[in-house]
C-alpha cells in the first residue's frame, strides 16, 4: 500500500501489534473482576508480576520506579496499560514505565499523559529517558510524580 508522500505503509510492528493485543487483554480482564478493592489489589499484582517478567536491567529500574511512584503518590492507582505499569487517577493513567525491550528501544522511558499536572509555561517534559535509576533519579522521580499527581 502506497501512501499521499510515496513511501510504503508497513502497517504496524510486531511490537506495536503485540502492546494492543496486550491493552486488548487487560480490559478483558479488567471487565471480569468483581469488587472494586478486589480490581485495585489485582490490577497491583498484575503490575508486579508484569515487572518480574522483564529483562534484568528493566526489572531493576522498573521495580525502583514502582517503589517510588507508590511511596510519592499513593493515590495513584498501579494497573497494566498496554503491557506496560503504569498509574492512575480516577481510572486515566497519570505515568508509565516504558521497558527498553518492549518497543527494542536503547534506553527505557518514564512517560506521563495529559492528566499529569507538570504543566510549566507553554512547553514542558512529559517523557524522560532511564538507563540507570540512582538516588538522585528516584528523587527526581518522586518530585515529578507528586506534581504529577496534584
């Protein structure tokens, strides 16, 4: 399939297809839980076992950035969004935790939506590049994530 410019449409990646079947499965899952604590609790495990099943590096990061992100903001809810943790408030997701290996990216990203209030001027970060997550970082982290949060 060509498009307007020439080039040819490849349709989407195999990662990009897999995060959607991903997403596709966390709302079929999401719908048959009861309660809403027993959601919130399920959703947590779920994040948790999501991390474990990461690569060595992504997990390490990964579980320092969940650790900070719950003890910062606890209000925000940790649940799966596309494959990925992430966090939410009043069920919209706030920020995730992006995996290097999960789109095969050099370095894994701490993303945040349009529901996070960093808003700074007229122009502000809403995605940061992670390769290691030092003391330093997680307090960068945990201030983000509290403004982030409200």
């Amino acid at each position: 399939m060509s498009t307007t410019d020439g080039s040819t449409y490849e349709g989407f990646t195999a990662e990009e297809r897999a995060a959607m079947k991903d997403h596709a499965k966390e709302l079929r899952k999401a719908a048959r839980r009861s309660a809403q604590a027993d959601k919130a609790a399920e959703a947590a495990r779920d994040v948790l076992a999501k991390i474990s099943e990461m690569r060595d590096s992504d997990r390490v990061m990964a579980e320092r950035v969940h650790a900070v992100i719950t003890a910062a903001a606890p209000a925000l809810a940790p649940r799966l969004w596309y494959g990925m943790p992430a966090y939410a408030r009043d069920g919209k997701i706030v920020c995730h935790f992006q995996p290097a290996e999960k789109f095969k990216t050099r370095h894994a990203t701490l993303g945040f939506s349009d529901q996070a209030s960093l808003d700074e001027g007229v122009m502000w970060p809403v995605a940061f590049a992670l390769t290691e997550v030092t003391p330093e970082v997680e307090a960068r982290i945990g201030a983000l994530v509290r403004q982030a949060a409200g």
